[in-house]
C-alpha cells in the first residue's frame, strides 16, 4: 500500500489488490451507502453491476454538466448522504474525474473511491486531486481539487484496454521516469520492455507502482499546484497539447502527442543548453523502443494552426507559454519560455529542397 500525504492532514491510499475479485470484495464491506459510476466500456467487465449505479457515455465527449447532473441525481435518488460514497470505475476521464468532481460537490463533499482502470488513469489521474469537467469546448475548465481517500489498483482490468490507450498510459509513465529523482523507473523501462509491451501482469504491477511513487512525490511537495513543483508534471504537454488539437485530435491519441512533445522539449534543453545532449539522445531512444514515432515533424502549411494552438496554452506568465525542461538530466527541471523560431525550428519539417 502506497500513502499519499496531502493539505490539511488528508491522505489518499493506494492498494494494489491481486486482482477484481479481491478488489470486488473489499468494496463489496461498503455495504448500500455507496453509487458506483462506470462508464459503457467499463460496465461491461462485470457479469453483474452493483445495485446502485450510473453507468455514462465512454469517451472525453462525456466529460460534461449532463453526465455531471446523472452522478449527481442517482446519488440523490439512491438516498446517498455525505456519509455515502462514490465509487468511480474507470479510466481517468469520464469515471475518475467525473466521480471525484460529483463526491467534491455532493453535499459539500462525499465520500469517494476511485478504481482507475486504464494505465493512465492508475499512473496519473486517479491520484493527486484534481477534478474537472469539459466545458465550452476546453478541457478541464470547471473543477476542483478532490483527492479520493482511496484508490484501488487491479492491474487485470488492463487486459481488455486496446493498445492505443495501453500507449497513452505508457507515455505519461516514461515521463515519469524522466522527472524521478533516481533511476529505478527508467532502468525498469528500459530492461523490461519486452515484458511490459506484452503486458505480463507481474510487471505492470510493479511498473504502476514505480510510476505512481514518482507522482505522488511531486503531489506531496505542491499537493495544490502553487508551488511550481507539481507543473514538472507537464513535461511534454505544451508541444504535445498543441499537436493533439491542431490536428483536431485525428493524428495520434494524446500519449503519444506527449512522447512526441517530451522529445521536442528534450531537443529544446539541448538547444539552449539546459538538456544534457546525451541524455536526451537516450530518452528519446526510449520513447522511440516504445513505438513512438517520435521524429514525426508537422507540415510548413500546418505551422500557423500549430503555433495558434500553442499561444492557448493555459501555461502562460507574464503572457508568454511556459515550457518545461529538464536541467541537465532526470529529476530537475526549468520553466522557460521559448522562443518561436526555435519552437518552429522543433516541430516543422525540414524543407524538401
Ligand atoms: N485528474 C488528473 O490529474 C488527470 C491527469 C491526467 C489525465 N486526466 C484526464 O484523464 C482523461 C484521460 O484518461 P483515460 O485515457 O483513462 O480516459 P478515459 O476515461 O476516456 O478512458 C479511455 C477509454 O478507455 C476505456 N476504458 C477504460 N478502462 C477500460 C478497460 N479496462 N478496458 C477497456 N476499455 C477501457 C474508456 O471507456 C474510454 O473509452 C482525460 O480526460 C484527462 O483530462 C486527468
């Protein structure tokens, strides 16, 4: 069990059960004073649902007011009070941050358990607080911060992920691995490739639970992101974001637009000097063993609609996008902006002739 110290004397405990049916027994004591969410891929792993459920739309899309209104109302209409709980089961959108954004407001605050059941919602979005809902086409626009008192791990539910949200997770959990401070996580990734790609369930255990250790570090020391410790966590995100919309989210899911974009901001330390040159060069083979296509560059034509997007990044001080990247190697990083020429010279393709 791995505990999570945040504000206020709050804690959030991470079991890894062995697998569903030990986790289908530990919240199975919670008796009637609970509502389960599920979304529709995650409903179906039960033979049977649980009496008192909502079960919502899959996909970010489903990540609104609506789906909002029906956690809400099935906790009203299941007789929940602030002693009952919601248990989320699911990935990291629509369950995890669904749940943890109706427990915060339910009557000032209920109960909740999130059960994440894609490798990125066990490595990231189940643990750490944060709670959002889509709102006027922008991502995570209305929330809070939520951190669940338990989370419960069982690395079967990954069996039934198909492989592009199998990569998405994977993205964040190599990321990780650059910003801990020791090397355990990257040398795991890197000797345990074949094992973790072929998802042998021993070691994706032992892959989530490294992965999260390196989360909730950053959690602990800035457990409501005003310190400017918890946004290391972005590495890649402001070249990937952009990508991710520009292409109007048609090119690659969004783990793999934050491998490709943790790569333009290794080359981007490198440029400035910040980036150890050899260490970025073995991160980026790392991603690229992973089955990245990281060298991908987007097209001249497509550049404006790019740096339009990256000019929206929420990121921003003194009016300027902030990027993160890494000082030297691993473990510590700098805020910095960039200049657009170099963000141009990062993510084009080189001229044909
Ligand atoms: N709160 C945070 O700190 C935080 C951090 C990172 C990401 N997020 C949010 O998480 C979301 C992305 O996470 P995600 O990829 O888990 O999203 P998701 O919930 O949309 O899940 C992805 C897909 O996998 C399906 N799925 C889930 N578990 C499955 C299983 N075991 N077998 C088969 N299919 C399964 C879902 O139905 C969905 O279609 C985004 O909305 C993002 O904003 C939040």
């Amino acid at each position: 069990m791995l505990t999570t110290q945040l504000d206020n004397g709050k804690q959030t405990e991470v079991l890894l059960a062995d697998d569903l049916k030990d986790l289908s027994a530990h919240l199975g004591e919670y008796g009637r004073l609970v509502l389960w969410v599920f979304d529709t891929n995650t409903a179906k792993l039960f033979k049977q649902l649980p009496p008192s459920h909502v079960v919502l739309e899959s996909g970010e899309s489903a990540k609104n007011f609506t789906s909002l209104e029906r956690i809400l109302s099935a906790a009203l209409d299941e007789g929940l009070a602030r002693d009952g709980r919601i248990i989320g089961f699911g990935g990291g959108g629509v369950v995890c941050d669904m749940s943890a954004f109706a427990a915060s407001v339910y009557m000032r605050g209920c109960r909740l358990t999130l059960v994440p059941t894609t490798l990125l919602a066990m490595v990231d979005a189940s643990v750490g607080g944060k709670a959002a809902i889509d709102f006027k086409g922008m991502k995570n626009m209305v929330g809070s911060f939520y951190p669940a008192s338990e989370v419960l791990l069982s690395i079967d539910t990954l069996r039934t992920l198909n492989e592009k949200e199998f990569l998405n997770g994977l993205a964040e959990v190599v990321k990780h691995a650059l910003l801990s401070q020791d090397e355990e996580l990257y040398k795991f990734l890197l000797v345990r490739k074949n094992e973790i790609l072929s998802r042998d369930p021993k070691t994706l255990a032992a892959l989530v639970e490294l992965s999260l250790k390196v989360k909730q570090w950053f959690i602990e020391q800035d457990p409501t992101e005003t310190l400017g410790i918890r946004q290391s966590l972005n590495l890649g995100h402001t070249f990937g974001h952009a990508l991710e919309s520009s292409s109007h989210y048609l090119l690659w899911g969004h783990g793999a637009c934050v491998a490709w974009g943790t790569c333009r901001a290794l080359e981007a330390g490198v440029a400035l000097g910040v980036t150890d040159k050899a260490y970025a060069s073995g991160a980026t083979k790392l991603f690229k063993s992973f089955g990245y296509d990281i060298e991908y560059r987007i097209g001249r034509g497509d550049w404006i609609e790019y740096r339009d997007h990256l000019l929206k990044d929420k990121k921003k001080a003194d009016g300027k996008v902030q990027f993160v990247l890494l000082e030297k190697k691993q473990g510590s990083t700098v805020l910095s902006p960039l200049d657009l020429q170099l963000i141009q010279h990062l993510v084009i393709a080189k001229p044909i002739f």
